[in-house]
C-alpha cells in the first residue's frame, strides 16, 4: 500500500476563486411557457411588443357616454342618459355614442368610440331606458386608458433576471406565450470505490452504503440544478476515467466521490490532470482538505472526499457558489450573519482552517460536528461558519460570522 | 346587464381562517429514491434498521494492530511490528490478528479481529516488512466502532420533516434506496371569460390576454405544488361547472378565475354553492374583493377574481397557506418582521383592508400598487402589508408589520 504526502495545501479561499474563475455559466438556452418559468434565469431582454391594456377599457361594472353630457349634473338636477345598448367583455359596440347616449359595460369591456367616462351602477339610478347621474363625471372617470398598465416598448424583464410571478404576468398579458431562459446545469454525480454498495444492494460484510449521490444530489437541487447521479464505479483507473470522460459528453460538472486523496487507490489525482490542467489538490481546511479539481475544456471536474461529511460540506462551502454560478444565479448561496456559540468550537487540526456546521437552538448556535466520517456531524446545520487556520477554540457566548445556506430548512422546491 | 350586490363581505382573517380549517392535508404516499428525497415531506418515521458503520473500520490510512503490542515504546525503544498483510477498503483480513502483527490498512478499512488500534503512516518508520511504532497507541485509536455515526433503531428522519441532506444521506448509508413521501398538490387553474384570449393567440380588438396562469403558476411552484394550468373557458355557467367537476375528479385544489363578482356574467357565485358548502362570497378587503369559496367534499374550490392584482395579492394572502397546508409544510408561506415606509400607503377604501405589495431600496418599504388591474401594481413586489380597515393612511417613516415572502426574489426552484 503505497502513500504520497500532499504538496503544498492551498487555502480555502484561494481554491474557492479558482473554482469560480474557471466556471463557465451555462450558454444553451431553451423556451418555457409562462406558466413553467417562475424563477428561471432570463435569457434576453423581454420588451412589450404592444401596450396593455391595447384599447380603452373600464375596470368597473358601469356605463359610458360623454362626460360632458353630465355637466352642471346634481342630485336635484340629475343629468338624463339613454341607454342605446350593452358592452360586455369581449365586445366592442358597433358605433360612436352620441350626445346624451350611454350603454351598460362590464368590467375589462372597450369603452365605445365617442365615451370618455365610466359611472359605476351604484351611483346611479336606473329607470327603464334612462339613467340618471346625480354629479358631473369627469373625462377618463374609470376608465384604464391605452398603455395605462404599461406602454409599447416597456422593459418587462431583463436578461439575467430570475423570473418574477408579477413579471411573468406582464409577459403573459402583451401576448407573449413563452420565454427563453437558460437551461438548468446539468450534473454528474460519480462516486468510486470497491467499498461502495448502492442502497437497496444486498448487505456485505465490509463494504458500505454509498451515501454522497443523496447529499450532493441534494444540494444539486437546492441550487436549480439537475442531477445526474451514476452508481459507484470501481476503483480502477481505466474504468473511473471512462465514466468522467462519458459524462463530460453531456454534462455541465462533474463531481467525482471518493479516491481524491493520496494513497494506492485513489486515483483522481492521476487522471484529473489528464482532463485538463489541475486548479488545485488538496485544500487547507477541516473536513474536506483531500480535495482536487481540474478545468477540462470549458467544464470543470471536481474530485470530492468520500467521507459523507468532508464531501458535504465542501458542496456547501465550495461547490454551491460554482453551481451558481454555473446557473446564472446571483450570490454564493448563501446569506451572511452573525450568531453566537452555544458551545465552544474547537479547530482540531492546527494550520488548517476549519468548517463548523451549526444548528441553532433559542437564538444560539451549536456546532453539530462529530468528525468527517459520520454524516450525523452535519445533522440539523442550517448554517456553517468558517474558522480561519490560526483559531483553535472559539468559546461559547463569542460572536462569529455565519453563512446561512439558501434555502434555509424549511422552505420548498418543487416536483420532480 | 343585471348587478347584485356583495351579501356581507368577510373579514380577511375569517375567510383565511374558513379556508385553512377546511383544507385536508394531502394523504396520497409515493415513493422517492433518496437522491430525489431533497426537501419532500416525509409520510413515515425513518428509524436506523441496522448500526452504521456495521463493523469496526479505520478512517485514516496506516497500520492496524494490538494496542498492547506498543504498551512502553518510546522513540530509543520503538514496538516493532510485522507486516503481514494488506486490506483495502472493501475486504477483510481473513483471520486474527496475533502478537506483533500489523496489516497496512486503507480508509474505510474492515479492522482485523484481534486488531484494536490504529496509527496513521506519518507516524511510523517502515522498513521492508518491519514497521516502528514510538510511543504507545491507546486501545480504540483511528477506529470508528460499530454504530459511531449512530446505533441501530436511531430516529433518523420523522414523519411530515421536510427532508434534509444530512437525512437523506443517513438513510443512504444504511441501505435505504426509497423513502416514502406525501405527493405533491395538484392544483388545477381555470381561467373564465369570453374576453380572454391565451397568449400565442392572434391578437382581437376587445380582447385581453389571460395572464392569471402565469402568476398563479408561479406562486403554485413556489409553494411546491404542480400547476395544471387550463386554457380560458367560455363564461357559460354549464361550460365553467363542466370544466371544474372534471378537473376536480383528479386535481387536489381547483383555482378558478375570473367571474367571481356580482355581475350578470359572474357565473361562479352560482357554480360553486352546487359543489358544496359556500365558505363566503366577497372580503373585506381591496385588492381581491370579489372572492368566494366553496368544500367540494374533502377539496376546496376557490374563485379569484381575475384583476391581475386582486388575483395575485390572493394568491399571496389567502391561498399560499392554504397550500402549505395541503402540501404539508410549516408555515403560511411567508416570515413576519417590521419595515419603515420609505412613502405614504394610502388605503383607497373605507371599511376595507389593504393588501400593500412592497419593494425594498436602500432598507425602506416602497408600496409597488397602482391599482387592482395592473398588473405592475405588483412589480417588484417580495413582501406585502395588510392594513386593518380602519386604517386610511400610513405616514412615510412610519414602522409597519410586513410579511415577507418566501422563496425570496433570487432563491432557487429547481427542474421542471
């Protein structure tokens, strides 16, 4: 069983800038229906074509005619309208209204040629085929003129933009029935190791459960992703480099679980820089230091530790910003704080920057972190801190900065 | 033209109120692969059917031995130890360790029995078949014992928790491939009006394009509900009754929109009371007046008004919990807090309640309505105020409760 040290660690921060440095956001573009775009990433520009409303409307149930035939009206000397006719919805009334004409119309209906004001039913009296108008109403009285809600040419979304429901009405309402947004990142979840067993394989005695493809899976999901995740491979060399080059074919990202560190079977490390050249190998951070990644082409492959929690919360830490990214996404992930501890955090390795997953319980944070290997070190976190390489302890009651992870337990992503 | 007029509006909270006690939480189970588990709510405990990890196993690569062989050894006096074999992650060393013996073993390595310490490469000489070991290595050193991540019978996820990463990946590792969740809500929508063209129709004078889907599409996904969305149907009473009983035999809420008030052609006041108990018609609010709602046995059929924002505010306030709900997932959907208003908020109606949509710049509150037919009164919109009925005005400057909406503008849904 042959070993290698690690060359020269390289800082977390450091490794984080390269990985985005070197992320390509995503160039394919598709369309949606309005109906399916909510929170997509606009792809162009989407002005008004035509002004809405497109004709003169009302947004009451009422009637129109002239509003200078109610002038000098009062309740002793209501002004006398005769209703010539009816205007529902979808209708337009065949001829102009003449002097001291009005008809009935129905909210959203065309204001008749020769009308420029609305009375509502309430405020009127009504006998037979007269109706009367107890004040002067004034032109343009309820009614929503051409372009009222928004002219011809209006800016209705940007480029770049993360779909609105009220801006995808505005598009739905100029006649627009779908968008072009980009696509959603594809990515290739590969985990290797003889160990490894698929979950629902029959129990052997010294292997394990994969259980990367379910968390990395999941954060794939939290960041607008699709993931695509293979089952474990075994670890030689020949059969791991086929699966990374087979999926580089389709996919936007390739994370690759397990064998990233530097003993006999770990293999990443040989074949990343065969793909393209190596950004890093090895970070200096508690759990996730046995880390690489090259840029192969416009894509990038990231070899991630098998340990569940060293591979976790590197997807926080590290890969969710490039999924991002990669998704035209504003922001890492994340939003920035300040808790306090609940309990004292230790940093167990000294040199090395340590992450700090964090529950939170009546207003304090407590690390949740058992060590890299049991998936239980992250159960509960909604939150990490990132101790720098010189702190060992951080005390209980002391203030420290938190990324809160987007979206925070609790809040929905939907189907399938 | 025949008008009615509203019975007795309902106060916004009662009608809420009505709505949530009437709603019946999805009861439909599927079963999910736990790569696809993210965030679903959960239908069954999840308890631990075996101890992770099953067997003792070393999380560090080095040598494996009896700890007591290195009792004394010092750096003049190393223990020295012989290599007698090998274990990779998978295998097993095939019989006992004896006195003096070590087998270089790999992360994730089975501990050999008779074996109960650990010591990594870095901190032992090795020459040809001899390893030195320089100071004692207590009993359990590097070993992860059985059950460490946790015990066989552990509660790893309950019944109706959103499911979690850290979750999923427990379930993972002990062999679970599926998980059971509640189904997602179908929510069918069904726009009424003669007047409504779909968007994609060649444009007619007259004529409106139906935009409700698009918005009420969006608040459903945000809500991790599926929309089934419908084109617009005539407003012929048979026609609209037809349409909401059928998508009632298979959606689990029907939204329909548009004829929802007083008017002639406001077929649902007269629908809706044949499906069941009328929950109310009308609430004491501006925008959405014109609302009503009716039990279809254990589903709900509500009438949204189909003004642009008297629909959406709704959508927001009044069905938003109500599919949270059905979905089963905490919460109404959106988090309380305070804001300053950066301008005067207006209420445009005595006796009425006020749905305010808000913008944030620079930390104030700017109301985004400009009336209940645009539908840019909600542009740019991430959470609302209600205002009581009393309530005419707001002052700029003035402190006011808000809801803000979740996701927030630029979190993330996922696929289609």
């Amino acid at each position: 069983m042959e070993m290698h040290a690690f060359g020269r660690l390289t800082p977390v921060d450091v490794a984080r800038r390269r990985l985005l440095a070197a992320t390509c956001p995503i160039d394919r573009v598709e369309s949606v229906r309005v109906e399916a775009g909510f929170q997509r990433v606009l792809a162009a520009d989407v002005r008004a074509p035509v002004a809405v409303p497109g004709f003169p409307r009302t947004t009451w149930d009422g009637y129109a005619f002239r509003s200078r035939d109610t002038d000098g009206a009062t309740r002793g000397r209501p002004a006398e309208l005769r209703v010539v006719g009816e205007v529902f919805a979808e209708q337009s009334y065949p001829r102009a209204l003449r002097h001291g004409e009005t008809v009935a119309i129905a909210t959203g209906g065309a204001i008749p040629r020769g009308a420029d004001a609305v009375v509502i039913f309430e405020e009127v009296e009504r006998a037979d085929e007269l109706v009367r108008v107890f004040r002067p109403i004034a032109k343009g009285d309820r009614i929503s003129r051409p372009g009222h809600d928004f002219p011809r040419g209006t800016m209705l979304a940007r480029k770049g933009e993360e779909l609105s429901a009220p801006a995808l009405g505005a598009i739905a309402s100029c006649g627009i029935p779908e968008v072009p947004v980009y696509a959603l990142p594809r990515v290739a979840v590969i985990p290797n190791g003889n160990e490894l067993l698929s979950p629902g394989d029959p129990p052997e005695v010294g292997r394990i459960y994969e259980s990367n493809n379910a968390t990395i899976a999941s954060v794939i999901l939290a960041a607008g992703g699709i993931p695509e995740v293979h089952p474990p491979v075994r670890d030689r060399a020949a059969v791991i480099e086929r699966a990374i080059r087979s999926a580089l074919a389709s996919a936007d990202l390739v994370l690759a679980t397990g064998g990233s560190s530097v003993g006999e079977r770990d293999h990443l490390p040989r074949i990343l820089p065969k793909l393209g050249p190596l950004l890093f190998h090895g970070i200096a951070v508690r759990a996730g230091k046995p880390t690489l990644a090259a840029r192969a082409g416009r894509k990038l492959v990231v070899g991630m530790p098998g340990h569940p929690t060293s591979c976790l919360a590197n997807m926080y830490w590290l890969v969710l910003p490039v999924l991002r990214k990669l998704a035209r996404r504003p922001g890492p992930g994340w939003t920035d704080g300040f808790a306090v501890l609940g309990s004292d955090a230790v940093a167990p390795t000294p040199g090395l920057a340590t992450i700090v997953p964090l529950r939170f319980e009546k207003g304090r944070a407590y690390t949740t972190y058992r060590g890299s290997s049991v998936i239980t070190s992250m159960a509960g976190a909604t939150a990490f801190a990132l101790l720098p390489p010189g702190r060992r302890l951080v005390r209980r009651g002391e203030k420290v900065r938190v990324h809160y992870l987007i979206p925070p337990l609790g809040s929905v992503r939907t189907g399938e």
